[in-house]
C-alpha cells in the first residue's frame, strides 16, 4: 500500500483547507523503498485473493469449449455407457439363467441316479453344457451300473429277492450280454474322461473315470492296460495332493501284477511241513438192523462177512376148540 511523505501530508491538509498551494507528490510503496531508492524490479507473482485480470475470460472460454465437445462426442459418449449396461445387464441375466439350467441338471441327475436308469443318466449328460460336472457325474454313475451287471450278470433295474434269486421269468445275462454291457461301461468312462479338463475340481471323477477303465481292463484279462490306467490315477492324485488315495491306488496296481502272475508254491516252500490227511477207518464193526438181525461190516478192502439166512418163524399151535358139557352137567369154568 502506498504512503506519502510528511510535505506531500501537509501539502495536501494545506490543499485540502485552501491555505497553501497544492503539491503533488507520487505514492510510493514502502515496500520497495529502500535507503538508495526505488527498486527497479516489480514482483508479478499473484498474492491470494487477488484478482487476475482476464480469469473470467479463461473460465468462460473452458465452459465454452466443454460445450462445444459434448455436442460433438457427447452422444456417442453416452451411447457407449449405455452399451456397457446393456452388457452388463445381459450377463446378469445369462448368469441366472445358466445356474435355473444347472440346478434343474442337478435335480434329474438325482433323479434318474437313484433310480439306476443308464438310460436317463445319459441322456442328462448330453443335456448338460460339454465340460461340466454334472455330464462328469452322471457319464460315471451310468457307467457303474453297467459295469455292475456286466460283473453281476443281474440285469440293469432288476434286483435280487429274498430268496436270492431273480423274479419268475428274469433270467441273468448271458456271456454275450455280460460282454456288451460291459462295452457301454467303457464308453461312458472314456466319455467323462475326454470332457473332463485339468482343474483341481475335476480331479476326483477323472481319478473314478480313471480307475472305471482299469477295472474293465482288468475284467477283460488286460493286466498291462490296467497297470497303465491305475498310474494315470495315482499321477492325477499326486497332482492334487490326495496322499492317501494314491496310497490305495499303488496297492491296486500291486495287486493287479500278482493276479496277472500268480505264483504256486512247491511242497518246500510251504511254511511248517506238510500235513497228512486224516482218514478213519470204516469197517470191521457189527451192527443190528430194526428187525434185529445182526450185520458184520469189514474193513475196506475185506471181502464183505455173507449176511446169514434169515431163521423161518415156528408155526403158532392151532387154536383148540371148546368141550361141549354133557347134558345134565354143569360147565366147567
């Protein structure tokens, strides 16, 4: 702020009263002066709350040109935010829809399982979107019960009564029939198998579709095909940490090279020493049949003692007839 000196003070009270000649003197910033004079250099730095010139301007030209590109691209923009909702929106809606199909999967999954219906089983496989764990399960489950009767001979959807036995009129299933079914087990294993995929999820019904296969190489007297599928099992379970099933699954395949090779022990090999049989000698005792006749067995070998005649019977006494009194005589007693 600019102050005056004390003759420029006085020169103005003076002009002011009209009693001494007006003086004009320049303000001078006191700030700036210094014993020497004024300084030459001005500082142009703005100070808060000061006003700029020309701001107005700058502001209102920004809000034109702000104007301006909303009504060049403001459409378009606003074309684009509502294209992102309406993909966003529509996933929503595929999402529920994809989960209403997986649970009516589920619920005829349930359905045709408990059931035992092959059949149906297969026919939710191939309902159901390629890869999920509903096609996994019910390609196995229908593959069980094939390879169940194909082991069984019992046909699929009969069972066993009380007795142990089929219903009037349901024979078991022949060699051939055994073998197709079988043939469909198979099928249905390699099927759950080339839809599954590599996720940790998975792992425990590609290890079933797995060890399916090598029980049906096993049946088929494929001792090498079942050692090969039962290592692909125990590899997946490695890969997913199941320690102890891999543990039943190395003891699997052992057993599967003992039946393929089964060795038969010699007499020396034996533990402890052979043992003699037993044999109790039959013969060389009597016996008394029911009507009292008395039988001599011999020993085996022996020629047999000759059964005697059998004693003829002595003839009872004729009855005697009764002696008739005299007459006049009393009977006798």
């Amino acid at each position: 702020m600019g102050v005056l000196g004390r003759s420029g003070v006085r020169g103005l009270v003076g002009c002011a009263r009209g009693t001494e000649a007006p003086y004009h003197f320049p303000l001078i910033d006191s700030s700036r002066h210094t014993g020497s004079g004024i300084m030459a250099s001005e500082d142009k730095r703005p100070v808060q709350g000061q006003l700029v010139e020309g701001a107005g301007q700058l502001e209102s030209r920004l809000n034109e040109e702000f104007i301006e590109w909303l009504k060049k691209w403001g459409g378009y923009v606003l074309m684009g935010v509502a294209a992102v909702a309406g993909l966003y929106a529509g996933y929503q809606y595929l999402e529920r829809e994809k989960a209403k199909a997986s649970d009516a999967a589920w619920i005829s999954f349930n359905a045709a399982a408990q059931a035992q219906r092959p059949e149906s089983l297969v026919q939710v496989a191939g309902e159901a979107a390629t890869g999920t764990a509903v096609e996994l399960a019910s390609s196995l489950v229908a593959a069980d019960i094939h390879l169940a009767a194909a082991r069984t001979g019992i046909p699929v959807g009969e069972r066993l009564g009380p007795d142990g036995k089929l219903p009037e009129g349901k024979p078991l299933l022949t060699d051939e029939q055994r073998a197709s079914e079988r043939d469909k087990a198979e099928g249905l294993y390699k099927r759950a198998l080339s839809a599954s995929n590599d996720s940790f999820g998975q792992s425990a019904m590609v290890i079933s579709a797995l060890t399916g296969l090598a029980s049906v190489a096993e049946d088929r007297g494929k001792a090498d095909e079942a050692k090969q599928f039962y290592q692909q099992a125990i590899d997946r379970a490695t890969k997913a940490k199941f320690d102890d099933l891999v543990k039943a699954l190395q003891t699997r395949k052992e057993s599967v090279e003992k039946l393929a090779a089964p060795t038969l022990l010699s007499s020396a090999q034996l533990p402890g020493a052979v043992a003699t049989p037993v044999t109790i000698p039959m013969g060389n005792f009597t016996g008394t049949t029911t009507t009292g006749q008395t039988i001599e067995i011999p020993q085996p070998g022996a020629a047999p003692a000759p059964i005697p005649a059998p004693t003829p019977a002595e003839p009872a006494p004729a009855p005697t007839e009764p002696v008739q009194p005299a007459p006049g005589e009393q009977p006798k007693p």
